[in-house]
C-alpha cells in the first residue's frame, strides 16, 4: 500500500478509494456484461433505426450528463442518425427546444441511482411530447425509479456491475462504467473487434493507479486553490468532468474551470494565477496536438502557474513543451481516443481525493454544509 491510500485508509475515503481502485475490473466486466446483452441491445436498437429520421438524445444530471458531451459524436457517427447531448436539468426546463412531435426519439439516458427527479421528468417529457418516444436506460441502481418508471414495451435498460453502485458522494467508477458502456453500445457491430480497445483501457487505468497515484498524492499536497483542466473534442467533456470531480470532493475550496485548449486563450486564460494547477488532456491526433501544444507553450512562458500536469495516451512532441508531471500511458500502439479518453479521468479523482484529505475533509461525505448530496434534493418538477 503506498502512502497515500494509507492515509485515505486511515481517514474517512475510503469508499472513494476503493471505488476508484475498481474501474479497471469494472471496465472488464462492463465489457462483458454488452457481450451478454447484445441480442437485446440489437434487437432494440434495430427497432429504433427504423426511423430514417430518427433523433438521438443522450441525457442525464450532472456527471452523468457530461457522459453524453463524450459520446454523442460517436453515437452519430456509428448510427447515422443525428445524435444530441442534453443535461435533464436543460431539457426539462425548455423541452420545446429539444422536443418534436413529429420527431422519433431515442432517449438514452444514464443514471447512477436512477432516483434523480430531473432524469424521471425527463422520460415523462418525452412521452408527452413526441408521438414515438423509445428509452434505452443506462444505470447502476436495477431498483431505482427511473427503472420502474418507463414502459417494457418502449425501453430497454442495461445494469452496470454492482461495483459501479458508488456510495462515496463522487461519482467515479459510475461515470466510467456507464461511459464505456455507451460507446460499446454505439458501436455494437464492431463489439468483439474493440475487445483489444477494452483491454488497452484496463492496461492505462491499471498504469495510472499502480505508477501515478504517489506522484499524484505530492501534488495535492501543493499550496494550490484553482485548477485548469483543458481538453480538445470528446476530451472537453473529460475536462468538464475532471473539474467537477476536484471541486465536488474539496467542498469548493478549490475553484476549478474546464475549457478547450483554443477556448481559453478567449478570456478565460486570466484565471491561471502563481497558485493555480493547470491539467492538459491532450488529444491523440498529431495535428490537434499542434494547436494544443502553442497552448502550452503559451503557458510555460508566463510565470503566474503554480504546476502544470500533462496526461496523453502519447506525448507526440514532448521535446517541444514543460511538464512538471507527464502521464503517459501508450507503450506501443495507441486505440481509439473515446477509450483513452475514459482512463484519462483517473487522475483528476486522485488529485480530488487527496486534496480532500489535504484539507481536512472526508472524500466519501466532503459536503460540510450538505450543500450537495448523493442524490440532489429540493427539486421541484412542474406541469408543462
């Protein structure tokens, strides 16, 4: 046991640790699980593409909703049908805007508990204003209401390992479960091909966890109260989520900021300051790097950065740019960068779960005031 989870174990993370320790056999048996599922998956798949006109929107809250940011391109891209991310908590407030009648829709949706009301009203909404509503649940909880809820006979749902369930407040191997869970499904024709894509993904989590997660613990111990996270396509989304992860888990006492590599030079650069952590997730193309790159080397030269981290499945020009920490986690071929970008999460919910501790806090419950929980509270769902 190294240092660090000797300490998560002796305070109070250790759900979150063990959570985040699990996802390379969790993504095994995610895989898996599709395997066993596919008949189904197919059939019900198969009824929906029916519809030339089909649209595709893949929703949940919070964590769960940026699983969506990550993987409606692929859905599009492998369906042929135009595909669409839609947080709920939007959809619910405005479903004329994402909602047609004379429109078929595919509603994926993915949640942890299933319990969340924003992801009920959601199926709700989408019964009530499109003519053919289809549901495809993805989820941890078999017992939650989102479950219950939607009609056999319009739905087909898929269970995550029971290990997914987290119980620590942070989602962690529920993101990447359901994550990879969706991008075998809009792959499914190709399911036994990508296998060596699935065994790749558990090679990178494994690397992170066995030759990172100390390096990973000295830098939570930095002087740090922002963090940058930058990533380019799908990777945005896994920036959105890895700032979510390190701001949930230090209650807000570290402010963090997602954007695009591109993105921040418009403005939202100011914020890097002499103690600010800046996280780049690079993509795995060559002529992306290039653009990501100039960032970077934009960055080195300022002196207002307090550590700047770098995570890729390859660092294509690394003689180029300063890394005071490189992640690298390709020895020879590299995969599809929607399977990179899944293990390319895992050090922002080690640095959160250490700078948690660092701060005096309790990762599994970090919230002292109950600002936000497990499952949200407070929300009220009203008639359209």
């Amino acid at each position: 046991m190294d240092k660090g989870d000797e300490y998560v174990t002796n305070k109070s993370g250790g759900n979150t640790l063990k959570e985040i320790n699990a996802q390379p056999r969790l993504w095994q048996e995610t895989y898996a699980m599709i395997k066993t599922n596919k008949p189904q998956l197919v059939k019900f798949l198969g009824e929906a593409l029916v519809y030339k006109n089909l649209k595709v929107i893949l929703t949940g809250a919070g964590t769960s909703s940026y699983i969506g940011e990550v993987l409606s391109k692929s859905f599009e891209k492998r369906l042929g049908r135009v595909a669409e991310a839609v947080a709920s908590t939007d959809l619910i407030t405005n479903p004329k805007d994402f909602l047609s009648a004379s429109q078929p829709t595919l509603i994926i949706s993915f949640a942890r508990s299933g319990e969340s009301p924003e992801s009920i009203a959601a199926v709700d909404l989408a019964e009530q204003y499109c003519e053919r509503a289809m549901h495809l649940i993805v989820t941890c909880n078999p017992q939650g209401k989102l479950v219950k809820h939607t009609s056999p006979l319009k739905s087909n749902t898929v269970v995550m390992p029971k290990d997914s369930n987290d119980k620590g407040l942070a989602m962690t191997s529920s993101f990447t479960t359901m994550l990879l869970a969706g991008l075998l499904i809009s792959d499914l024709g190709n399911l036994d091909k990508n296998k060596k894509c699935v065994d790749a993904l558990v090679k990178y989590g494994k690397k992170i966890l066995e030759d990172y997660k100390e390096r990973i613990y000295k830098v939570a111990q930095l002087n740090f109260d922002r963090v940058v996270f930058l990533g380019s396509g799908i990777l945005k989304g896994i920036a959105r989520e890895s700032q979510l992860k390190v701001q949930e888990l230090t209650d807000g006492q570290v402010v963090c900021k997602y954007d695009s590599f591109l993105g921040l030079r418009h403005g939202p650069k100011v914020v890097i300051k002499d103690s600010t952590l800046v996280v780049y997730i690079f993509s795995s193309n060559p002529l992306t790097n290039k653009y990501e790159y100039d960032l970077v080397k934009s960055i080195n030269s300022h002196e207002q950065k307090l550590y700047e981290i770098g995570i890729a499945e390859r660092l294509n020009y690394k003689d180029e740019i300063n890394l005071n920490l490189s992640i690298e986690l390709a020895e020879n071929d590299k995969y599809m960068e929607e399977y990179f970008a899944i293990s390319a999460v895992i050090p922002s919910q080690l640095l959160g779960l250490y700078k948690s501790l660092n701060l005096g806090l309790s990762p599994d419950t970090p919230s002292r005031n109950n600002a936000i929980n497990r499952v949200v509270k407070g929300v009220n769902i009203y008639k359209q």
